[in-house]
C-alpha cells in the first residue's frame, strides 16, 4: 500500500510551498527586465539625429552603501533591523548617438530594485551566501557548514520560505491577482434594448496596455464593434473594409461558410455605409477625428486602428490581416451562440483566469517606471546638448527617478491600474499564516457587490483552490488559497508555439 505520507513530507517543504513567487520573480529577471527595454528599444530625443540605444540589463545584488563610502552585500537580517530595504542596482548598457555618430557605449546604474528574498539574485542564494557572510559576518572557513548552518549564521530561520521583500525594514507579499484571461474571445448574453443581445467580448493586451474590443448582434442582426478610442460603436463590415478586407465576397466567407450564418452575414454586407477600403478609412476619421483636415482624419484613422483595436496581433500595417480574421471569428461566434450553436462562457471557470503573480506585478511597476526615466533622460541630454555639455548617460541618469517610482508602490500597495492593496504587510502571527499569506488569490471584483455566482465554489477549482480557506464577510469568495498541491504553470513562448504549428502544415495568416 502506497504511504502518502512520503509524498507529503517531500512535497511540502519549505522550498515548494511558495516556489511559484520564487519562480515567477526569477522569470521577471531573465526575462521580464529585458523584455520592457527591448519594447522601447531607443530614447528618441527632440534633436536630429540624435538618440539613445538601450543594450542589455542587468541586476546585481542586495548592496548598502554605508555612510563612509564603503559598498557592502546587504543580508535580509540587517536590512530589517536597521529598516533598509532589500534591493539591487539595475545596470543599463547605453549607447548615445549625437547627430548620426555613436559615442561609447556605456553601462549606467538605473536605479534599484526590491530583491525578492531567497530568490535567484538573493544573498542568501547559494551561489552568494559565502561572499557575503566573508564580507558582512567576517565568517571563514564556510565550506565545511551545511547550508542551513550558514542561514543560521546570516540571521535566518532555515525553515523560513522566502518569497517576500523587504521594504523600509518591513516584510511586504506581493499577493497573486486573479483575472480574466486575455487575448481571448468570451461570449455572453446582456440585456439591451428590452431584449436579450449576443456579445463576443476580447481583452487584447500588449506590453502593459489593455483594450476591451466588444461584437455585438444589435437590431436586425447588423454586428457592431467597440473598441477604444471610438466615440461610437461601429458597424462590422465597415470596419472590415477598413481593415483591407473590401469584396462582399470575401467578408462573408472570412467569417463562416455555415448557410445560415451566411444569410445574417449578408444582412450586414446589404446594410454596410462603406464599400471601399479608402471610404471606410475615411468614415472611421470623421469619427477620430471631426473637424480636421481629411489628410490628418484618414492618418488618425489609421492609427486607432493599427494601434487600439486588438494590438495583442501587432501594431503595424503587416497586422490587419491577422486583425480582421479575428475579428471575423469574433463574429461568427456571436451568431453561433444566437442561434443555439454554442454556449456562453463562463467567466468562473479556470480556463477562462489567469493569474498575476509577483514577477508580473513587477514588470507592471517597472514598466511604468521606466517610462518615467526616459522622460527625465530626455529632458536632461536635450538641456545638455543645448548647453554645449557632453551627452554622456552616466551624467543624464538620475537612479532615484526610478528607484521612487518602484519602492512607492511596494511600500503602500497602491499599484498602476489604481489597484490597492497589492502589496500588504507579512501576517508573522505563526509559521502556517505566513504560508497562507504567500499563497493568497485576490479577485479583483468589487467587494460591495454581492457577486453571488464569482464567490462560489466552482467545480474547475478543484485541486487548484482550496476550498475551506477563505475570510467570511464581505471578502468571502474573493479571497482565496491555493490548494496544498496546486502548481502554477507560467505559460509558454508564442514564437516556439507557432512554429511548431508552421511544422504541422498549419498556413500562416500573412502567407509568409
């Protein structure tokens, strides 16, 4: 008979317990970092010729400079005591080019950033722990101590799990959000109108920006389109010609081939305002853009579209096609669900939520910061550029504009997005509530709403989500636990996925 207590006492170690913050905030460095300076690629300053190329980044580890000038490596253990915060200079390789000439590259300090303890760039990792404790703890002769033995020597509880930062002394989780899933078409059904309408609904998100884009069935079938930075809804065909796709033709077969979707689809093609690619451009830029000139509505025009509407597919020209196939299933899944064909989604099943851990909510505020060092760079190489200064980065970056921007939010919670509460303080009350707290599932859905059907138990959270573990009150069903043997998957490259689809015969969009 199989004793399931051996698989107990090798799963729940202190390692795994909280080994998907662990996991995530270690992906957030090799990738995440590099990810947000590769989405802005250069600084384009307001002079000819002249700008900014960002290389690589890098993160060091935990340092305290003390007051004579010394650097030091910082342990978790002193930063609470002399209320530090735990946290690691960003390196940024730069090169300036000053009217088409490139100068040398450099490698400047950005800023810091909060360390996650017994993550990878950690002191407390094994690769670090012996420097540090030579430096900090004067300790020789390491190699003979276990590692355990070396935690107890750093000021450490070996059983402590990590997971967490240290901000200002005090011990703060980044508590994993729960959220629709994104760049996926959910359908559902709201009243309208007096009746019941079909909605094919999208959250296209790309490199921090998120857009609702909503199909909807309105009267005598005629599918309408929202998305941002339209004023108004506005009719699908229209949009399809815009997109490139103009033939009556090819719009209806580019959503179904099914006969009856067809014959609504042929609704839309009779009642379409639009009937070329250059008038549909033109439509769209009296809405973007009304009074203006039409060389300056049809560019606007262009823009929305290439920029709002799904810019999870891309941001460019070569994307519209991809665009409107899309937007043709969106479609075609709004008829099929009006005429019984298929079901609407659930927005409680698990399939349908993704979850935000550390290392994403990480990348949020970093990107955000980022941005905000760009600006300040900007405005400081223009300002010496026209006083005749040497445009050099390491002069230019001014590391607490970024540093401000990541340690604010860590230290109050108050996140980008206008969420709170992201950040909290460690419940240190025993051993079991610190796990519970690095292992918390908030939703975000509004806790004075009842919500009835979100706050129950939902078959697809089983072995996910524990179902004892939740505060009752207003918060009951919100906030949630993972359950003792649950994994978080961090998902997969895209390019390795769609080339292994090419592999299987599948032809592209684009036909390249």
């Amino acid at each position: 008979m199989l004793d399931t207590r051996v698989l107990a006492r090798a799963y729940f170690t202190h390692e795994r317990l909280v080994k998907h913050q662990i996991d995530s905030f270690n992906r957030f460095i090799d990738e995440g970092l590099q990810r947000v300076i590769d989405e802005q690629g250069v600084i384009e300053l307001d002079i000819p010729d002249t700008y900014v190329e960002l290389g690589r980044i890098r993160v060091g580890t935990p340092l305290i400079k003390e007051a004579e000038g010394t650097v030091m490596p910082l342990l978790p253990a002193d930063a609470r005591l002399r209320n530090l915060s735990y946290a690691a200079p960003i390196y940024l390789e730069c090169t300036v080019y000053d009217e088409g000439k490139p100068l040398e590259t450099e490698i400047v300090q950005i800023g810091m950033l909060p360390v996650m303890v017994k993550s990878k760039i950690c002191n407390l990792n094994p690769a670090f722990i012996d420097m540090a404790l030579e430096k900090v703890r004067k300790v020789n002769n390491l190699h003979s101590l276990s590692y355990e033995e070396k935690l107890c020597i750093a000021g450490e509880d070996p059983y402590d799990p990590g997971g967490y930062f240290i901000i200002n002394g005090t011990e703060r989780a980044l508590v994993t959000l729960e959220d629709l899933s994104p760049n996926k078409i959910l359908l559902e059904r709201e009243e309208k109108y007096g009746e019941m309408v079909e909605l094919a609904k999208c959250f296209s998100q790309r490199a921090g920006y998120r857009a609702l884009i909503v199909v909807e069935r309105g009267r005598n079938n005629i599918l309408e389109v929202t998305f941002p930075q339209l004023p108004k809804p506005i009719k699908f065909v229209t949009l399809m010609r815009a997109l490139g796709v103009e033939t009556d033709q090819e719009i209806v077969e580019m959503v179904s081939t099914n006969p009856e979707i067809m014959k609504y689809m042929l609704q839309n093609v009779e009642d379409a305002e639009v009937s070329s690619y250059e008038e549909a451009i033109e439509y769209i830029g009296r809405r973007v853009a009304p009074g203006q000139s039409r060389e300056y509505r049809n560019q606007r025009a262009e823009q929305v579209i290439d920029q709002y509407f799904l810019p999870h597919l891309g941001t460019d020209k070569d994307s519209r096609r991809a665009k409107a196939f899309f937007l043709a299933r969106m479609a075609e899944a709004v008829f099929e669900l009006y005429l019984g064909m298929r079901r609407e989604d659930d927005k409680d099943h698990y399939a349908n939520k993704r979850l935000k851990l550390a290392g994403d909510l990480m990348e949020e505020i970093f990107r955000v910061a980022f941005l905000r060092l760009i600006k300040d760079v900007k405005y400081q190489l223009e300002r010496a550029k026209i006083r005749g200064r040497p445009l050099k980065m390491s002069t230019a970056v001014r590391s607490d504009v970024l540093t401000d921007r990541i340690m604010h939010p860590m230290a109050t919670g108050n996140w980008v997005g206008g969420r709170t509460g992201v950040s909290q303080l460690i419940d240190r009350h025993n051993y079991i509530s610190v796990l519970s707290h690095l292992r918390r599932v908030v939703s975000p859905l509004s806790r004075s709403q009842p919500h009835f059907e979100a706050r129950d138990l939902h078959p697809t959270q089983w072995g996910r989500i524990c179902p004892s573990e939740t505060p009752e009150g207003p918060n009951c069903g919100l906030v949630k636990n993972f359950a003792e043997y649950a994994e978080v998957s961090v998902g997969a490259d895209e390019e390795e996925i769609k080339r292994t689809i090419f592999k299987l015969g599948v032809v592209p969009i684009r036909g390249e």
